[in-house]
C-alpha cells in the first residue's frame, strides 16, 4: 500500500483584466480496483461556482463558472491517494483471447464503437505497415505482442518535453522520430486499434520516487498512457515512454478516445484584443 499526496496548481496571468468563461476541470483521479481516493479537495482563485457531473467516459468533470473581472486565474486541487497497483501485474486474459488475433464479443465490439477505430487519417495505411512489423507470426501471444508495440514505440522515438498546447499526430511523431509522453501515448493507441484492439488515452500523475523514469519531473508529474482493452484482464495500462505495463506507478484522472478529451484545464476568457497569457502548472507527487 501507498499512500499519496498529490498537489497539481495551475495559474494564468493576463496583462490586463478579463471576464473568465467557464471553465472545465478534469482533476479527480479516476477510483480502481487499485486506486482509492481518500481526499480531494478543489478551488479556484477568484472564486468560482463548481458543478460536478460525469461525461461519457465516467470522468468527473467540474464546470467552474465565474462573475466579474480578473487579471489572474488560479485553480488548485489537493488529493490523497491509497494506490495498491503491484509492480509485477498478472492479468487474467480469457482463454479466447490469449493469441492473437482473437474477435471481440459482439457486446464488447459494440460497446468499445469508435475507442476501436483509428482516430487519424492514414490513406496509405502507413502506420499499419510500421506496426505489421512488431507481428512476427498469426497466431502470438497477445500480451506479448502489445508489449513489443509498446517498447517499440519508446525504442523508434525519443522522448522529448514538450510545454507547448497540442499532440502531434502519429504519423509526424513516426517521421520526427521524437514526441511528449501524449505524442507517445497517441501513436500507441492508433497502432494497437490499427490491429483490431480497443484502447483508449489515459491522463493523470506518474509517481516517480527514485526519478529514474521518463517524464516525470522530482518525484512525481502529470503523464499519458494508455489502456488497451483485454477480454478477461479488462483494461490493461501501457506506457510507452516508460516500457511499462500495468498501474503500479500511475494515478489515472480521465479515459477518453482523444487526447483532446483529456486536458486537465480547458476555458476561455474575453477582454480587450492582443491580451497577453502566461501559464505556469506546478505538480508535487509524494509519500504521505
């Protein structure tokens, strides 16, 4: 058992006042099996109205309103977590889909819909031939396999911070042969859905206390990841920028299909033109 302390600010600044439209927070770690929230706590600076709700996804999703005008925003959450993800996982895949390729159920086909299908185009079905290249025989192991594509993608492209807003697309993190962890995470995710799995963006904190994985910045920092979709096991964490598998070091905030379904942060405001934005985000990761 682990207990953790994670601190996540982020501030704007504007040069000059401005009316802050609402904004959207997706900070409440997602509970597991594995992870318990113990506390959570969320403000804003000003002060803000939050109405909490659920999106498709099952996120928790804060709508933060404001009144007035302001040259800064800053919005803090605080949270406790018990994390007992083990280090060395064992997942129970169903024996029909222990080689692949294996077919989904109908329920599961239905069910898993788009989280399924690439999201980006790929006419000459380019990322398709780069992932064929990790399937060295039909039938394989299917844990094995998504291994490969995962280390794969840590050993083909050099991982990179990256500050600025926006993921690159699979395609150009092939050809640049460099990205974040959520250009990692994307092209990871479109190559296992290119193979028929059903996988899905995860963003949240990686807990890093002997800092010795990529990524995280001290003990601990946001990340991206993914979680591919096994019959049996259920959702089963990749992190290709870390040539990991399974939870043990991740707290999970949202699952979408999109990377852009997962900013932690999303709003707008409205003053004069040509006002300037400054943004800073700080995150702590620690042991209670």
């Amino acid at each position: 058992m682990t207990v953790l302390t994670i601190t996540h600010k982020t501030g704007y600044q504007y040069s000059e006042p401005v009316f802050l439209g609402p904004h959207r927070l997706m900070l409440r770690p997602r509970e597991t099996p594995e992870l318990r929230l113990l506390s959570f706590d969320l403000s804003a600076t000003p002060d803000a109205t939050i109405n909490w709700a659920h999106d498709v996804s099952g996120n928790a999703i804060a709508t933060a309103s404001f009144t007035g005008l302001t040259d800064r925003l800053e919005v803090e959450s605080r949270m406790s977590v018990d994390l007992t993800a083990p280090a060395w996982p064992v997942f129970d895949i169903a024996a029909s889909a222990q080689r692949y390729p294996f077919l989904y159920s109908d329920e599961d086909w239905t069910d898993l819909g788009a989280l399924a299908r690439p999201q980006y185009a790929d006419a000459a079905g380019r990322l398709s031939t780069w992932v064929e290249g990790f399937v060295m025989q039909r039938p394989t192991d299917t844990l094995s396999l998504l291994q490969d594509v995962s280390n794969g993608v840590s050993s083909q492209i050099s991982y990179q911070s990256r500050e600025v807003e926006g993921t690159q697309g699979p395609l150009d993190t092939l050809d640049r042969a460099w990205g974040s962890c959520r250009d990692l995470a994307v092209l990871f995710a479109e190559a296992v859905r290119t193979l028929g799995f059903g996988a899905r963006i995860v963003s949240g904190y990686m807990f890093d206390p002997t800092r010795a994985l990529t990524g995280s910045a001290g003990a601990g920092s946001t990340h991206a990841w993914v979680e591919v979709f096994v019959p049996g096991a259920g959702w089963i964490s990749f992190d290709p920028t870390n040539r990991s598998m399974g939870s043990g070091n991740l707290i999970p905030v949202a699952v979408a299909r999109h990377i852009t379904q997962v900013a932690p942060v999303v709003g707008s405001f409205s003053g004069t033109a040509g006002v300037t934005v400054s943004m800073a985000v700080e995150v702590k990761v620690a042991a209670s």
